[in-house]
C-alpha cells in the first residue's frame, strides 16, 4: 500500500484546501486516528470520538461539500473500502496494542517514501543557533530524547520541557542568542500552553517545526512545518513508537546538514573512552 492509498493519507487528502473551524479541525483530527473504523461508524459515534455535538458532525459533512454525513460516510465507505484484517480474538490486549503500533509505524514509512519535508525541517534545525526543542507532559520525554542526541552534534540545543510562566522568558532568550527556529514535539491530550508558545514563539519570529500525532492537532495551526506520526491508543496511556523513531530521522537530517556532526561525534566518542563513561 502506498501512501496515498493508506485510510489516514486518503482522510488527509480528503481535508485539504477546506478551511476548518476549531471544532471542524478536531473532528478531522479524530477521523485521521481512526482512519479505519471512521466509514463505519454513526454521525453519533463519530461526535463522542471527537468529543462534540452530532450537529457538529453534520455540519463539519456539509463544509467538506457533501449533503450530509451520510453523504460522506458513503464517500468514505467507497474510496476506502474494508481490507481483511488478522482475527483480533487471536490476540490478547497487549499484543494488540503492539499490532497497532506497527500499524503506525508501516504508516510512518508510507510518509517517509517522500523524505523532502524531513529533510527542510532537518536544514531548518541545522541552522537555529540555539535550538530550542520543546516538549510538555506527554511529549517532554520525545523532547528530552531528542534535545540529548542532538546535544552530541549540534553547538547549542536548549531543552524546554517545564511549562509556567518561565516558558515564554526562556523563548525570549532563544530568540535573543540567535535562535532561528524552535523543534516541538506535540502529543495528545495537548496541553494549551504548548498551543500558546508555539504562538508566541511564531510571533517572536521563530520558524515552529512540529512533530505531533496528526497533521489536523491543534498545534497545526501553529507550526510553519508539521510531521505527523500517530500515536497508539490501546492501552491505559497512549504509546508512541512513531513519533519515537521520526524525531530520531529528523535528528538524522539534521545532522545531513550540520557539515561537523561527524567530527563531534568522534570527539565525544573519543572523551568518553578516556574517562571510561560506559561499561561495554
């Protein structure tokens, strides 16, 4: 299957070139992670996915240009017809969840078989001296993982993972030390404040490259360039193995693009076998 042809790449298709209210926007954004199950589910069902009103949903049909959401649940049902899918009673909970995420992660390369957003996010990061790399509640570990590799081979990445008051302060000193862009990572349940900085930082003249869960969260809005990878939701919390492994290819293009990686990378290298810093 190509990336045009996955459910998630047709919704997205489907959503382009239509201007979305806020509530619009989360129903799309419910509809991209349910990519498969949105053809068959009730203009009720889909309002409590999205956490909206059923008129909501009819309405949202009707701006996408069809008559109804029956209109577009038929549309939906015709472009994306049902594939046979593995017997879900031949697995338990947790070995589900992880089908889902390689799932996610098949998605994941689908989008990477075009690899030129990566790669101007990866010369757009490159070149922010600092970096900022932001990541809050759900998303501060991506951003902690990032912002330690990214240490290794760029000059200066500066960690946001504490939100408050001091957030905008600490954007402010990006800005003033040079800081061109600023990384984020966004996953759900969104915090409004990352929602916020990102706006402040868009404001303060900074280029917002975004990694969240899909092309219509709320971060969109707010980001110059966003890179979707989904999140897996069935467990308690969600997982989030893509999102995981694209922060790790943006961190490869931008290191494409940074001509010293390679050396600071053997400097490090070197420094830590003379202090004897790992075991192996």
């Amino acid at each position: 299957m190509s990336v045009t042809d996955s459910p998630a790449a047709r919704l997205q298709a489907l959503f382009e070139g239509h201007r979305l209210t806020p509530t619009q926007r989360r129903i799309a954004h419910s509809m991209v992670r349910r990519a498969a199950d949105v053809p068959f589910l009730s203009s009720v069902e889909l309002a409590e996915l999205a956490g909206v009103s059923q008129p909501s949903v009819t309405r949202f049909a009707v701006a996408l240009g069809f008559d109804g959401y029956p209109a577009l649940r038929k549309h939906l049902r015709e472009v994306a017809p049902a594939e046979p899918a593995p017997d879900a009673g031949a697995y338990n909970e947790y070995q589900q969840a992880v089908e889902a995420e390689i799932e996610n992660l098949r998605h994941l390369a689908e989008i990477l078989a075009d690899p030129r957003p990566v790669e101007r996010a990866g010369r757009i990061l490159a070149a922010s001296r600092p970096l900022p790399v932001l990541g809050l509640r759900a998303a501060a570990s991506q951003a902690f993982g990032f912002a330690y590799f990214a240490a290794k081979v760029h000059p200066d990445v500066r960690l946001l993972r504490e939100g408050g008051t001091m957030l905008d302060d600490r954007i402010d000193a990006a800005v003033r030390a040079g800081a061109s862009a600023l990384l984020c990572f966004a996953l759900p349940r969104h915090p409004r404040e990352v929602v916020d900085a990102l706006a402040y930082a868009k404001e303060a003249g900074l280029t917002v490259v975004t990694v969240a869960d899909s092309a219509f969260a709320p971060v969109a809005k707010v980001s110059d360039l966003l890179l979707p990878a989904a999140v897996g939701t069935g467990l308690a919390f969600d997982t989030a193995c893509a999102p995981m492994l694209l922060g790790r290819v943006l961190l490869e293009a931008m290191c494409d693009d940074l001509p010293d990686a390679q050396a600071r990378l053997e400097e490090f290298d070197a420094q830590a076998a003379a202090r004897g810093l790992f075991v192996e």
